[in-house]
C-alpha cells in the first residue's frame, strides 16, 4: 500500500466512524465544564474508602494507636474532594443539556458537595455492616486464618465494599457512579452485584468468581453464596410495542439463613424461604419453602 492509499483508507475511515448515524445514540458529546465519571479517578476513590474502613490493611501499611486519626482525617479530606468532583460528574452526565448553564452547575457543585458529605457521614455504620460480612466468612469458612486474612485477601471483602458504597450512593439518587463501582468490583473480582440490590448483614461468598447477583434481588441476614451462583432473572414481558418493559421486580428473594452453593441458578421474582439450602448445579425457577433442602437428583 502507497502512502497515498494509506492516508486515503484511514481518513475514509475516520470520516465513517465520525458520521452522525453512526453515532446515534452511542455518543456522549463533551462540553466545557460537562465531564463525565472517571474510571481511574473512582479506583482512587476506593483505594481511599478501602483505607478508611479498613486501616493497616490498605493504604499506608505505617497506620498505628497514634498515627490512625492523622491518617483517616487525610483519607477523609482527600475522599470528600474526589467524591465531590465526581459525583457532580455524574449529574452533568444525567443532564447533559442543561449542565453547562451556570446556574445549573452551580445547583450541581451544591447538590455534590452534599451527597458526598452524606455518604462520608455513613462510614461508621458502613464499617459496622462490612464487619459482619467478615465476620460471616471467617465463621463459614475454615480455610480461613483470621480476619486479616479475609479482608487483605478474600475477593468477596472487595466486591463488597464496592457494593455497600454504591448502594448508599444509589439510595441517593447519584447517576451512573454507583454501577461504575460495582462494575469496577465485577473486573477485579469476578463478582456482579447490581448496586440497587439488596443485602442484609453477615453476608457471605465463598470463593466468589462468577457470582451474579441481580438488581431486584432481596437478600436476609447471614445468607451464604457459593462460587457461580446466578441470582438471575427470567424473560420479562414486553410491551405492544416490543419493548422489555423495565422497573419490574424480576430477581429472587432470599430470606435470612440461605445457604446457595455452587453454580445454581435461581432465576425469576421467587422466593427462598427461610433456612434452605439450595444445593450445586440446581436450577430454580419456583418458591421454595423455609428450611427445604433442594437438590440434584442423583440416579
């Protein structure tokens, strides 16, 4: 290929990759002072809440008694100025018309200072509810040394920690932010839980690597996931049109003491009852009553 050819093949290709119908609907046009989330800038933003909830584990592995309220307060700052600028990110990314007026980004700056003062108010209890999901695997799991162990190592520590905070942060009606940060948790640790799900204490998953939790999905207290659970959905109705029709309740309820082992699909709005146990490589589609046993048949 000539030079010619080359320079004439790639602007070609330039000119149909930048065409308007090719972009339709897959384009987010950047405006001055309109930015949208940063990926890198959010991983910072979970190294920090790491840090600060779990101090000596991650961050600066120095953190002591006398040192702990310097190095927090630190942590704190520097989270509420990131937390800030990306969380205004995410409003200017849900209004994108109207953001770069003034007036709005002015709104948006305030709205953001608020919410991530909010979100930095409920560490303490996030901290308190993250505790018990250790404190979960360490007693489901006998692999397990101690608590340091868990949390420095244990995938499932990490995804949720991303999970608890996105949630707290979708509870708050903040765009696009808190599926980023699940979705950050999803590619470091193989485990998918939708930020609007919900979770109760003492939660556990052992192993984790493809665990799949869905968004309508409501989870008890002390409940017990095993490596390639699917808390899925089944095909949801369409419209006149077609359409899937969205906002509907479509993921399973667990209730408090379920324990799903490994690679069983639960799919559908059903319900586990109380204290059963849903056996490996199981697929579920119906209700199930409290303390039942579901297993493979076996010939």
């Amino acid at each position: 290929m000539t030079t010619a050819d080359l320079t004439r093949t790639l602007t070609l290709t330039a000119e149909e990759l930048s065409d308007a119908t090719a972009l339709k609907g897959i384009f987010h046009q950047h405006k001055d002072g309109n930015p949208i989330p940063s990926g890198e800038v959010l991983r910072q933003i979970m190294d920090l809440l790491r840090a600060i909830i779990f101090p000596g584990y991650y961050g600066k592995s120095t953190v002591n008694t006398r040192t702990i309220k310097f190095h927090i307060g630190v942590n704190i700052e520097k989270l509420n100025q990131l937390l800030t600028d990306q969380i205004q990110a995410g409003l200017c990314f849900a209004s994108c018309d109207d953001c770069g007026n003034s007036e709005k980004a002015v709104d948006n700056r305030h709205i953001a200072e608020e919410k991530a003062i909010a979100l930095i108010k409920k560490l303490p209890t996030l901290r308190q509810t993250l505790a018990t999901d250790v404190a979960a695997i360490y007693n489901g799991d006998p692999a397990a040394s101690n608590f340091g162990e868990i949390i420095s190592c244990y995938p499932a520590i990490k995804a949720m920690v991303n999970y608890r905070v996105a949630h707290e942060l979708l509870l708050m009606d903040v765009p696009l932010i808190p599926r980023m940060l699940t979705e950050l948790a999803h590619s470091e640790t193989g485990i998918d839980i939708h930020p609007a799900a919900q979770i109760g204490q003492y939660f556990a998953i052992d192993h984790g690597t493809g665990v799949v939790i869905g968004a309508t999905c409501i989870i008890g207290d002390n409940v017990k996931l095993y490596q390639g659970v699917t808390l899925g959905a089944r095909s949801f109705p369409k419209d006149e049109n077609g359409t899937p029709i969205k906002g509907i309740d479509r993921h399973p309820i667990l209730e408090n003491d379920v324990v799903v082992y490994s690679n069983a699909t639960i799919l559908g709005r059903v319900t586990i009852g109380k204290g059963s146990v849903v056996g490996a490589n199981v697929w579920v589609t119906d209700d199930v009553e409290p303390n039942s046993r579901i297993l493979k048949k076996t010939k």
